[in-house]
C-alpha cells in the first residue's frame, strides 16, 4: 500500500512537473513571437520613405523654376508703335539727289548738301551764287552738317541735323535743320527734297 502510495505521488509530481514545463514554453514562445512582430514593426516604421520630405522639395523646385523664369529678361523686338532714338545717321546714310541738288550722308553722322543757286557770281556775287571753273559750274550752294540724332516712329525717321558751314545765308552755321524720311524720299525741311536711286527713277525730286 505504501508503495502504491509513493508512486501514485510520484507521478502527480511528474504532471505537474510537465505542466509548469509546457507553460513555461507557452508563454516564453508567444512572448517571443510578440517580441518578433514588434521588431518588424518597428523595421517597417524605419524603412519607409519619408513622403513628407519628398512633397516639401518638390514645390521648393517648381518655385525655383518659377523665379528663373521670371529672372529672364523679355524678348524684345521692333514695334509699330515704338519710338526708337539713336545717336547716328543709321538709315539717312547714303547719296541723295534732287533736281541739281545732292545730300551725302556718312556714317560718322557728317553729311553735305551741294546745289545750284541758278544766279552766276559774274552776275550777282551776293551768295549763293554759281561759279564757272573751265567748261565746269560750280554749285554756288554748299552746305556742310552733323547729323546727331535720329527719332523713329510710325514707320518715319526724322533727324536733326547741326549745319556747321554754309554758303547759303537761309542756313546758317549754328542753326538747326530737320530732315524727315519717310519711304525713299527725304524732305529737309523749309528747303527742298531728295530722292534715293528707286525714288528719283520716278522723278519724284525731279524739281
């Protein structure tokens, strides 16, 4: 009876012994799979990309792009409209002519107007007057001036001219000239007109 006694002990030890055993296993396997779950968690957190980060840079580049395109300066171009004004001859430069009158533009803005006075010096020497050299008539008009400055508008280009000296008491040295261009002819104001090579072939500065 003893021996049944001891033995009937032994083996409630033993169950209880493999009990505690596979509790023990239990709880320190689902612990350790919490453990793993919150590790991968936690790997995953940390891998991610950082959208915020990308959505901040990308606006900072489209304003980037933005001012650079405000920064570059404006085409610009010939207008209709527009007022150019330039301190050379530019389009007066060239030869000129009229009836027996011719106005030499140079591009260092100098330019001279030769013509005939129609009145000899043998019969009136009170200039302009036209003078005879051999079988040769001298233009009893000469004119010297400086272009310096030069307006364009509306498709007409008006320069002011400077006379420097002058044969002809109506233009005076000192005095200020006018000289419009408009097409192929160019009208020097209060005195006469001159032709290009296209505008004198249809005799438009033919008197």
């Amino acid at each position: 009876m003893f021996v049944q006694a001891r033995s009937r002990l032994i083996s409630v030890l033993v169950s209880i012994g493999l009990t505690a055993a596979v509790s023990s296993c239990t709880t320190s396997t689902g612990g350790s799979a919490v453990t793993g779950t919150s590790s991968t968690t936690s790997q995953a957190v940390k891998q991610a990309p950082n959208t915020s980060s990308a959505s901040s840079t990308q606006p900072a580049t489209a304003a980037a792009a933005s001012t650079s395109t405000a920064a570059a300066p404006a085409l610009s171009g010939p207008s209709g409209g527009g007022t150019q004004v330039t301190s050379y001859p530019g389009i007066f430069v060239g030869v000129w002519v009229g009836h027996s009158r011719q106005l030499v533009v140079n591009v260092d803005g100098s330019a001279k107007a030769t013509y005939r006075a129609y009145v000899f010096c043998s019969q009136n020497p009170t200039p302009p007057c036209d003078q005879v050299i051999g079988n040769q008539i001298v233009d009893g008009g000469q004119v010297t001036l400086h272009v310096g400055q030069v307006v364009t508008a509306n498709r007409m280009s008006t320069a002011t001219a400077f006379v420097l000296t002058s044969s002809d008491p109506k233009l005076a040295p000192g005095s200020v000239q006018t000289l419009v261009l408009n097409g192929d002819v160019i009208t020097w104001t209060n005195f006469a007109t001159f032709c290009d090579a296209k505008a004198e072939q249809s005799g438009t500065c033919g008197a």
